[in-house]
C-alpha cells in the first residue's frame, strides 16, 4: 500500500471517509465492480452526504472511483490503457533513477539498501501482504535518495499506485513476494557495484512481472477490466 499522503493537522470527516474508502479498494476489500452506495456510507460515519461527495471526489481523480450521474457509483475496473500509460511513465523515470542510484551509491547507501532488503524478507517470510507492500513503495523511495533526485518519487508514487491493486492480486494468488524480493536483491546488488546498467536491465525486469498477473487475472476474472469497444 502506498504511504499515506500528508495530511494537515486539523483532520476532517471527508479525511475520514477518504482513507477508509482508499484502504478497503487498495486492499481488495472492495473490488472492482463493487457497488458503493453515498447514503449507506454517510450513515455508517455520521456525517452528511457532502462529506461523501468530496471523498467520493478524490477517490474518482485517482481512478479509484467511477462515479456516474443517476447511477451508482462503483470501484474503478482496471483499464489496460491506464496500466500501459503508467507502466511506461515509471519505466523511463525508474531506468534514469537506477543509473543514478549506481553512480552515486556509498557505503552508507548500501547499507540502506541492505536493511530494506532484510524487512522486505521478514515480511515475505511470514506472507504480510500489506507490510510488503509499504516497504516496496520504501525501497523505490531509497532508491530515489540514493540518486539525489528524491522528487523523482512523487511520480513513482502516483503511476505506481494506479496498478496497486493488480499487484496486490498478483502477490495474493500468486504467492510471488519470494521473487519480487530476489528482484530488489538483484537491483540493490548492481546499485552497490555502481553498475547501471545492470540495476537497469534487473528494474525492467522487474517491472514486467505484471504481464503474467494481468494474464491469469484476465483469464480468471475478466470482469476486474474495463470493457473496450
């Protein structure tokens, strides 16, 4: 799951309607498709309808929500067309973070790189889905330190969060948590021996293991998609 987006201190109930909404669709809670209705949630929280309205609002701008006037609002299908765009987004931003990270990682950049890798495998070992997730978003997040573009980040995060769901799927049918570890093993190893291209060539490959998840979801849940006409 992504890291929670800075709030400011004074929280309000459509903080409160948004991050339960985001938390139950990122985590499958509620899956694609799924009916979600402004009456029932204002009454479950006590609140308004506008309250709502506004969450309802910032799910839809991150393609969470597909809202639709005299209809019920749903979860967002995935759309092939949004994980192709994101997919190319990160993998021209990610190929020029991880020559980056190569040229300038240290030894005290290795040794962050090597205890994120020790709790992404604690997380593994015991198969926390969740857990997993944020210290995946944790590890590109050092990988964009080490290479002194941390802005860099922002846009990882938001392309990366759009196909969340599909990978969650992935790692929860698939059980690939084991390998995606050895990916960041592999790219945290060619970081370290300042090789770039090599961080390069394991960070494309890593980023391709979505193919065969979106292949057995499509074949086993072919409603999870947005119909093309």
């Amino acid at each position: 799951m992504p890291p929670a987006i800075a709030q400011s201190e004074r929280r309000t109930s459509v903080d409160d309607v948004f991050d339960y909404l985001h938390e139950q669709i990122t985590s499958l809670r509620l899956k694609p498709g799924d009916k979600i209705s402004e009456a029932e949630i204002a009454a479950e929280f006590g609140v308004s309808r506008q309250p709502v309205r506004d969450a309802f609002s910032r799910l839809a701008n991150l393609d969470l929500l597909l809202i639709r006037p005299q209809r019920a609002t749903e979860v967002r299908r995935f759309s092939m067309r949004q994980i192709e765009k994101s997919r190319f987004v990160r993998a021209a931003i990610e190929a020029d973070v991880l020559r980056r990270a190569a040229l300038h990682c240290d030894a005290m950049g290795a040794a962050r790189l090597d205890g994120e890798l020790l709790q992404q495998e604690a997380a593994a070992k015991i198969k926390d889905v969740e857990r997993f997730g944020q210290l995946d978003y944790s590890f590109h997040k050092v990988l964009c330190e080490i290479a002194k573009v941390e802005y860099a980040y922002e846009v990882i995060l938001e392309e990366k969060a759009k196909v969340d769901r599909l990978c969650m799927l992935g790692m929860e049918k698939e059980q690939r948590m084991p390998e995606l570890v050895g990916d960041h093993r592999d790219i945290a190893a060619a970081i370290k021996s300042n090789d770039g291209e090599k961080a390069v060539e394991f960070g494309m490959k890593h980023l391709s293991r979505l193919d065969s998840t979106i292949a057995r979801i499509t074949e086993t849940n072919a409603n999870y998609f947005e119909r093309t006409s």
